[in-house]
C-alpha cells in the first residue's frame, strides 16, 4: 500500500472543482501528494441532478483509489462537506485504533478535513436544519430548478481576493440544483463519526459565519467527533485567497491521519502565526466569548441531538 493517501477534493454548490487548482498544484508539485477532484453532478447544469448523483460521484472517486490499495482524506468545502461525510460510508477502517497498522491489500478513508462546511446529521438532508428556509443569500427558483444566488459573488465568496480575480472567480461559478439541496435525507450519513476531522475555520466568512462554525464543532464534539480545529482569516474561499496556509494545514492533517510526512512546514516557513488553533484561554477573557461560549452552546446542541436520539430508539424499542 501507498505510504501517503490521496486526497479527493470535493467542491462547495456552484462551484466547480477548478476552484482548488491553486492548494492541488502546491500538494502535488512541492509534499507529492496524488490529488483528485470532482465536478459534482449538481453544478453541471441539470436541474434534475441529485444528493445521490453528487454521493456516487465523490464514492467513485474515492473507489478508483482504495480498491487499488491507497488510502484517502477527503477534503471539502461548504455545501461538499455533506457529500463527504456521506461518501466515506462503509469505506473506513471498522476500528480504526486496531487496525491502523495492519497490512492491508484494500485502502480505506483514514480523514477528512472540512473547509468552512458543517457536520452531516444521518437522514438529513442539506437544508433540512434550515425547516427549508434558505438564507438571504440565494433564493428558491422552483421554475428553473436552480438555486439563485441574489447576493454578489464577490461579497459573498471572495471578498479577500483582489477585485480582478474575485471577478474571476465569480465568472465561473455555475448553477446549482436545487433537489441536491432539499432531498435525499435518506442517503445522508455523520461520516465525522467514524474517522478523525480536520476543520479549517475561516474567520472573515460571510456565507457560513464562523460563529456559527464553532458552535457546529462543539456539538460534533459533543455527539463524539474526533475534531482537530484550525482557523484562517480569510473569507469563505482560503484555498484561494490564502493557498499556501491551507495547504499548512491540510499538511498537518495528512501527518495527524498518517504519522508519515515529518516535520510541520507552516513553522519552517514562518507562516504559523496566521493559523489560529482556537481555544478558550483563562488569562484572555476575549476567548471566552470569541470561542468559549459558541463550543459551550454547540455541545449543549449537540447532547440536546444525543437526548432525542436515545429518546427515539428507546419509543421505537417500546
């Protein structure tokens, strides 16, 4: 088997997988990374395309790698990170502190590093958590079957980036499906459960703010990830505006999964102060409110989830 994995970059909704070019290239030209992405069958202009069509794409890909031996992190972004969670069903190690060491002819999916994404509820699908409503940046099109972004691009995505290339960037965004939004709860699984979680945070987000990303953390902490946190200030796209510390991170995640690549690079090249490991700190009262206090209310969410679900199973044993 191949001493490091392959990363499988999924793309965020109306995005297309060109948009991780810059962090692939770094990965494979400098650390020798194998990296693959994927075009999500909901942004390839067909409003009939689904949650399913997007899950059977990441798995293929997944697959195409772990039946050949290799192991893979799955990497995505925003709206991706429902995919992939979804994706590693059945594709990582059954324990995974046993068998870690074991030889082994088949490849499995040893980690996954969520970019400003959320963590996936089993039988939920993507703007179930919403009661349907979504935000006020984009709006329902039920005559074209696409989600419309009524928000600019730019304000929305990348906001850090110089005009010309945000300009750029926008261009290239492409429609997005809204049955891959609004169904397929059935095929939706908490693939953070079942394997270590790398979160990169951004800070200056305005499509997912990070308070809210924190308070997602704390309940997937709560309900018994095994989250690492990281965070960037970028806008909602760092793999773009900020490459070269996304790559940091994500070379400290396959490390973390792997245990094979050596020494952090983000120190040697003096990039490590611009990644924040957040935390509540007694002597900074700041911290109590900036990270303290959303982890607090995330893991109060998050045993409230545990209650229910205990509450479910014991009704349907009764």
């Amino acid at each position: 088997m191949s001493t490091l994995p392959t990363l499988v970059f999924i793309p965020g909704a109306w995005h297309k997988p060109t948009c991780y070019n810059k962090v692939i290239k770094l990965l494979q030209d400098q650390h020798k990374l194998k990296c693959i992405s994927i075009t999500l069958p909901s942004t390839t202009g067909n409003p009939a395309a689904t949650f399913k069509d997007d899950l059977d794409a990441a798995r293929e890909a997944i697959l195409s790698e772990t039946v050949h031996g290799r192991n893979v992190v799955v990497v995505a972004h925003s709206y991706g990170g429902m995919v992939g969670n979804s994706a590693v069903k059945g594709l990582t190690q059954p324990d995974f502190t046993e068998t870690q060491n074991q030889i082994s002819t088949t490849g499995y999916v040893i980690g996954l590093i969520l970019i400003a994404s959320g963590f996936t509820l089993s039988g939920l699908a993507f703007m179930d958590p919403f009661f349907g409503h979504p935000p006020p940046s984009w709006r329902v099109n039920n005559e074209t079957g696409y989600a419309e972004l009524v928000t600019s691009p730019r304000e929305l995505f990348y906001h850090d980036l110089p005009a010309d290339e945000a300009e750029f960037w926008a261009s290239q965004l492409t429609t997005q499906s809204l049955k891959a939004l609004f169904e397929g709860g059935e095929y939706t699984y908490a693939g953070w459960r079942d394997v270590p979680v790398w979160y990169i945070g951004t800070v200056e987000d305005r499509g997912l703010p990070v308070v809210v990303q924190r308070i997602n953390i704390g309940m997937a902490k709560e309900i018994g990830g095994r989250v690492e946190h990281r965070e960037l200030q970028t806008s909602h796209s760092p793999f773009l505006s900020q490459p070269e510390m996304t790559v940091m991170i994500m070379l400290e995640a396959v490390e973390a999964f792997t245990g094979k690549l050596g020494v952090n690079q983000a120190t040697e090249n003096g990039l490590c102060d611009a990644i924040v490991a957040p935390r509540a700190m007694i002597t900074q009262p700041f911290t109590w409110f900036s990270f303290g206090l959303p982890l607090v209310i995330g893991h109060i969410l998050g045993r409230c989830i545990l209650v229910f679900t205990w509450g479910k199973r014991f009704w349907r044993s009764t």
